[in-house]
C-alpha cells in the first residue's frame, strides 16, 4: 500500500510539472508579433550638452532642465546677435537672465519664449536661472 502512494504521489507531481510546461510554451507561443516600433521616451539628461557653435546663426535653442542649461555654453562672433529659444524641459519654473542686456524671462514648465541676445565684444557674457544660480544654473555667451 505504501509504495501505491509513493507512485500517485509522484504521477501526480509529474502531471503538475508537465501542465505548468505546456501552459509556458503556449503562452509564449501565444504571443504575437509586433510589427511597429513600441514608441519609448529617452531619459532625461542629466548634465549639459557641449558647448556649441553658434558662428553665423540667426537662431537657436536651449533647453532648460532642472538645475542646469544645455548647452550652457554658446560660442560666437564679436557683436553677433542670436534669436535664443530657452525652452523649460524641467518640472520647475526656471527664468533666463542676462542683466547687462537686461533679459530676464519667466518660463513655467513646458514653456518656451525667445529672447534676443548680443555677443560680447570680447570674453563672455553669463546668463542664469535667478532660481537656481545658486544650484550651477548659469551658461555663458562666449567669444571664439
């Protein structure tokens, strides 16, 4: 009699073990192909990009994400005036500034707006979010 139950038992776990692997496969083989491209959102940067040249532009954007510009470090020619887009990519309200253009814009989250700047005649000109200066949220103009 012990040994009937050793054998149901066992049949019985193998009939378990058996179904577990059937329902698997066909699940599996149950999936059906994609045949798009599943959208993802690329991750969020963490640091600015490099610096770049804005040499002969009339335009150009920047994008404002929480604690930083990128790029943060636009380069030109002497007396060069640039049409900057900063456009705020972070959940924070951020502001552009430049005090000795007297630029200084409010952008909430999502927004974007176009200032006006103008290349020094040499060295560089700095600009900041006046919310987070304090935090490394500051670029410059600088020229080649």
């Amino acid at each position: 009699m012990p040994n009937r139950t050793v054998i149901v038992a066992t049949l019985l776990s193998l009939g378990v073990l058996l179904t577990a692997c059937t329902v698997a496969a066909s699940s599996s083989a149950a999936a059906p192909a994609s045949t798009s491209a599943t959208p993802t959102t690329s991750p969020l940067p963490t640091s600015p990009a490099p610096p770049a040249d804005v040499t002969g532009k009339s335009s150009f954007t920047i994008d404002a994400y929480d604690d930083f510009f990128s790029p943060n470090t636009l380069t030109g020619s002497a007396g060069q005036t640039l049409n900057l887009t900063i456009a705020n990519k972070g959940s924070a309200t951020h502001t552009f500034t430049i005090p000795s253009e007297d630029v200084d814009v409010l952008l909430v989250a999502g927004t974007s707006q176009t200032v006006k700047v103008t290349f020094p005649k040499s060295g560089s000109t700095q600009f900041v979010c006046r919310f987070h200066e304090s935090m490394g949220m500051s670029g410059q103009l600088q020229v080649q």
